[in-house]
C-alpha cells in the first residue's frame, strides 16, 4: 500500500481552540444540571426540616406542658434535701433504643426492680445510673399478675435503697416518689398513701404519677421502699403501687 498517496490524498486539520469551548447548548445544559441538583438539595432539606418541626411539635408538650413544669419545680424543691440526693442515686433508667422507665437498685452488687411492662419489650436492656454508669441488665424472675420484675446487672458498692422489712405503713403516711416521667430524669415527688390502700392489693397514693413513673420506688420517710409505682387510675388519677409485702413475697433468693 502506496502510505505516501494516502497521506497526499487525505487532508486532516487540527481542530481549532473554539472547537474545545463550550457552546452555549453546553452551558445551558450545565446550568440546568445545577438548578436540577440544587433544587433537589433545598427539597431534601426542606423534608428534614419539616419532619423535625413535627417531632417538636410532638415533644414539645409533653417536655414543657403546665403539670411537667409543676412537677419539675417541685421536684428541684425536694432535691435541696440531703436524703432526697442520696435516694436518687439509687434510682435508676431502664432503657433500650426505643424506650425507657424506671427502676431501683437494692444491692450494692446490683439488683434492680421494676414493672414487667416496663422491660418486656426491651432489647437488649440497659441499665444507668444518674452518676453515668451504664450497665447490661438482664431478667431473673418476672412476675406477670403483679407486673413486676427483677434485673440482674454486675457492679460493685452500688448505691441502693433498702426495702421495708414490715407492712407497717399508714393512711395518710407521707411518701416520696422519683422517677423518670414523661421526658425528665430524676423526678423526685411527694404524697400520701390514702384511703382505699389494702395491703393485700394495692397503694394508693396523692403524689402525680406520670407516663414514666412505672418502677418508681415508693419511699417512706425512714428512707426505706414500701411500693413500686406500676399505673395510674383513670378514674380518681391516683397513683397505683404494689405494696412492699407482695414485692418480699417474690425476691429472689439470697437477697
């Protein structure tokens, strides 16, 4: 092949440096992409934005509603006493990544009380104590018919409330209740036990029982438990609390 007469035939021209700029379909095309990506950007954040507003919106009055200030205020009150700041050490949260309630530790190496409802649903479940010690806790006896339940965690010189050895709790004796209510940690109330306590069934008690209190330790002014909150009555909107006779009754052996 005669590469000589190819070359004399065929004619190539470079290209000139306008070809390498962009025309302005490239530009319009560019600016288009980037209204499109900045539009789907401003739309993206729009949606999170939004989403965030609703979540507030739902948070908002349960963290800052009329009886979640009463409460707090009476709660910052209590806490300037010496035994309410040691009792809340021993006064736990009960959490997994959905949930949360409360609990009470009652020995130093670790045994925790709280409502069956509270935990049954929980996994894994974590322990935490107000000093920053978080624990894996698991179920050793659950008792469905008093909604109670005890946790084993592993730690040593906890701080813990001693349970009442006796039943001898009055109408009308005063009590402090702390827990975790709605959106708050550490919550620390006081009432009475009133009319229609049976110590075969169940406390009744004036102080303001929240979403949250179930496990709360009912504390008596000697400073030892004599109920765990478990509900609140719809009807009288009385806390509910199993009595510390039933609680001895279920304890688990060696405490």
């Amino acid at each position: 092949m005669d590469y000589k007469k190819v070359e004399n035939e065929d004619h190539f021209d470079e290209p000139s440096l306008e070809d390498f700029l962009p025309n302005k379909e490239d530009e319009l095309l560019k600016e288009r992409q980037h209204k499109r990506k900045s539009f789907i950007s401003k739309s993206i954040a729009i949606g999170l934005a939004f989403a965030l507003f609703v979540s507030m919106i739902q948070i908002w009055p349960q963290v800052f509603n009329i009886p979640s200030i009463h409460f707090s205020q009476k709660s910052a009150e209590l806490s300037k006493q010496e035994d309410i700041q040691k009792y809340k050490k021993a006064v736990v949260t009960i959490q997994d990544q959905n949930s949360k309630g409360t609990g009470f530790n009652i020995s130093e190496s670790g045994l925790i009380i709280t409502n069956k409802h509270v935990v049954e649903d929980m996994h894994p479940i974590m322990v935490a104590f107000p000093h920053g010690e978080l624990l894996n806790a698991k179920i050793i006896h659950a008792d469905p018919d008093l909604d109670l339940a005890f946790l084993q965690i592993t730690g040593r010189d906890l701080p813990f409330l001693p349970l009442s050895n006796s039943d001898l709790w009055h109408i009308q004796d005063q009590i402090y209740v702390i827990g975790n209510p709605l959106f708050h940690n550490q919550i620390a109330n006081e009432g009475k036990i009133l009319e229609g306590s049976d110590k075969n069934g169940v406390l009744r008690l004036s102080a303001p029982i929240y979403k949250g209190n179930s496990g709360s330790p009912v504390i008596s002014l000697k400073g030892d438990v004599i109920g765990v909150v478990y509900a609140k009555s719809t009807k009288d909107h009385t806390g509910l609390a199993i009595p510390i006779e039933k609680i001895l009754e279920k304890l688990p052996d060696g405490y």
